[in-house]
C-alpha cells in the first residue's frame, strides 16, 4: 500500500488518556487545534495535528467540576 497516504488527509488518528492534560497542553500550546476544554461527549481534552498530519487528541473523563487550564 506505499503511497496511498496523502499529506493532510490521514485517516488515522490517536487517542491519549492522561491525567496531565493541563500539563500537556502547556507544553504543546502552539500546536493545540482549537481550545483545552469540556467537551459534550464527556471528556476534557484537546487535539493536535501529529506527525503525517495525524489527529492526536489528549483528554481525562473527569467531573466537570474540576478548575480548568485558562489559556489564551
């Protein structure tokens, strides 16, 4: 199957559970797709475009009561 990966169009994408995501956000900030936020489905997270144009999300399900990462 060589060369049926396109740049910006990879099907593939990865899921990260960490309880850092804060943490993580701060360091990757310049690459963050979008806001570190509560999201609908539950989940507290973020995304980032990884190599080969690969969608990585990183997030926690955690009550949303928690104090959030303000970044701006």
């Amino acid at each position: 199957m060589k060369g049926w990966l396109q740049a910006g169009r990879n099907p593939f994408g990865l899921y990260l559970y960490r309880e850092d995501v804060d943490g993580i956000a701060i360091q990757f900030a310049a690459e963050i797709i979008g806001t570190v936020s509560d999201k609908p489905w539950g989940m507290y997270e973020f995304a980032l475009n990884g190599p080969d144009d690969t969608l990585v999300r990183v997030g926690l399900a955690e009550p949303l009561t928690r104090p959030r990462l303000q970044m701006r």
